[in-house]
C-alpha cells in the first residue's frame, strides 16, 4: 500500500512513528513544510523536516519533540560570546551538524529533495522524505508589537513570541511561485491512501497546500483523503494553531478545521473522542466522520489512530 502523508514537524513525526508501526509494509512517502525554513548563522535549518528525520530515524530529544537528544550549546554560546545571535533560537551543536551538511550541499548546487535524500542515508527514516517543494518558501506572521505592525519569521512568532501576540495575518513568501518538488505530484498521483496527520493546519498543511499544484493533486487523487484533528475540545493538541487559526479566520474546533480543509478536499475526518458530537456537522458539510481516541500519548496510541485513519480510508473508498 502506498500512502502519503502531509507533514509539518513534531505532530507529523509523531504520527508517522505511529503509522509506521501500524503499517510496517507501507510504502511511505512524507512530503514536509519547508515554510518554517530558516537562514541563520549562513546555514540553512529546515526545521519540520529535521523532525520528522530525527523522530524517525531515533535522533530527536523526545521530550522536547524537536532537537537532537543529549544535545549541547557550545557553538551557540560562542556565537553569543561575538554578540551573535538570535539567542532565542535553540541550535545545538549537534543539530548544527546537519545544517552545515545541508548548506554545503545546496552551494554546491544540489537541490534540497536531494539534500533531504543525501540526509535520510544517515538516519533511516524508513519514509522516502520530500521538501514539499526545492524553492525558497518562507512563512511570515503579520503582528503588532507596541503600536507599530510588523511582518516577522514564522520562527519569531513561535519561538521568541510564543504566539502570545494576535497573528493578523500568515503568509506563505513564495509559494505562488514555488514548484511542487521532483516526486511529490507523483506520490500523490499514485497514492492508496492520503492521510494529513494533526499537523497545523495553517502554517504546517495548510502551507504544502499553497504551492500551486499540490492542492489540486491531493483534491483529484484517485486516493481517498483522510485527516485527523489537531484540535481536541476547543484547543490544540500541542502548540499554538489556535492564534494562526484565527488569523485566517477558523475557529479552534475540530469542525471548523475539517470546513476549512473542505469537502472538496477531505473525504473523511478523525476528531477526538471528546468532540463526538461535533461530528454530525462535519458530516453535514459532506465528510465522513468518526470519534477516536487521538492523543498520542505513546507509539499504541499513535499506531490505533493511524489505524483508524486507514479503516476509514476504506471505507470512504468503497
Ligand atoms: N522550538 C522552540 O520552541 N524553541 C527553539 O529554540 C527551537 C529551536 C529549533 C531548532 C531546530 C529545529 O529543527 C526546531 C526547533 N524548534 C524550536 C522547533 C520549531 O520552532 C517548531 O516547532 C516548528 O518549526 C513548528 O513545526
């Protein structure tokens, strides 16, 4: 069976760790955000897909969910020490490793599909793992900060401001012109099955889903669509999809994300148990609906929701 699946970073990676031992003969193809991607220090860091690396090919700080595990900071700390920053982003040595990898390779000409390929050789992650695109894709979070609007780096929003201003508005520098990259049409084109795991909606899928091209592959697959909710009980998971939710205009309800996604675009939805009685308005919006269990508290839990994902993939299918 061969599934694809839309990822941004821990909730993804989290989820494929889930899938990959619900379906260990699946062939699996993950194309990842690269929207969160980030120039610092000359490196290229792409966070989302360095997690979904790192998660599955057993390298992640599991606690954190990002990172390497058993990570330090010198280089960090050093950098500081000449007044370089930004301090507020967490690069351990180790993670710096792939950075420098990675940023050589793209000097040297080679496209990120095949520096995230060149990577993958070291780290297994049993997952063939595309960039949803080769260009340059950068999200950018419109705010206010004392009185005067700005536009900052997704990052910035996420890590420095932990959300704790309103996103005004989230936009996708560059996806209008961004190409889908070698493969990722294909995949989807080929699919059995399509799953979008409780990766956030707006700035993880919802950022795949601008690159011109990808949108309308997932909508005319021949595979049926199947996602599962980042929100439980009116508040995400993990997070903060509820500040970019409101940005673009959605409620944090498992309903509203499966409207947003649409019908056009979504033949079934997962929400958490707790939110069972949303799903007759989701059905009303023509997509099947089913409540699961969908905190994924350790790899049993994940592997029933991917199971559950793949049931109702069925079904909707027949
Ligand atoms: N998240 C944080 O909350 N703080 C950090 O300092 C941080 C650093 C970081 C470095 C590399 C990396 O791959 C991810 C990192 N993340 C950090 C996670 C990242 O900001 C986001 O969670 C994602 O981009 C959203 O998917």
């Amino acid at each position: 069976m061969r599934i694809v699946v839309l990822a941004g970073g821990i909730g993804g990676a989290r989820f494929l760790r889930g899938l990959r031992s619900a379906a260990p003969e699946a062939d699996v193809t993950v194309i990842g955000n690269t929207g969160d991607d980030i120039h610092l220090f000359g490196l290229k860091v792409c966070p989302d897909l360095d997690t979904v690396m790192y998660t599955l090919g057993g390298g992640i700080d599991e606690e954190q969910g990002w990172g390497r595990r058993d990570e330090s900071f010198r280089v960090k700390s050093e950098l500081a020490a000449y007044g370089v920053g930004p301090e507020w982003f967490g690069l351990g040595d180790r993670d710096f490793a792939t950075h420098v990898v990675r940023t050589q390779m793209l000097g040297a000409g080679y496209p990120l599909s095949a520096v995230t390929e060149a990577l993958c050789t070291r780290w297994n992650p049993g997952v063939r793992l595309l960039p949803m695109s080769d260009d340059r894709v950068e999200t950018h979070v419109a705010v206010t900060l004392d009185g005067e609007r700005r536009v900052i780096h997704f990052q910035e929003y996420w890590v420095r401001l932990r959300a704790s201003v309103d996103a005004e508005a989230v936009v996708p520098v560059g996806a209008d012109e961004a190409k889908p990259a070698p493969g990722v049409l294909q995949a989807l084109a080929e699919a059995d099955v399509i799953l979008l795991p409780p990766s956030n909606p707006v700035v993880s899928i919802g950022t795949i889903l601008a690159v011109p091209g990808i949108r309308e592959a997932v909508a005319s697959a021949a595979a049926p669509v199947v996602g599962l909710s980042p929100i439980v009980g009116g508040a995400p998971v993990r997070g903060m999809a509820d500040k970019v939710l409101a940005a673009v205009g959605v409620e944090s309800t498992a309903a509203a994300v499966a409207r947003h996604y649409g019908a056009g675009l979504l033949d079934g939805w997962l929400v958490d148990t707790a939110d069972a009685a949303s799903a007759a308005e989701v059905e009303a919006a023509g997509i099947r609906c089913l409540a699961v269990p969908l905190m994924m508290t350790d790899t049993g839990a994940t592997a029933a929701m991917a199971r559950a994902a793949l049931a109702l993939a069925e079904e909707v299918r027949a």
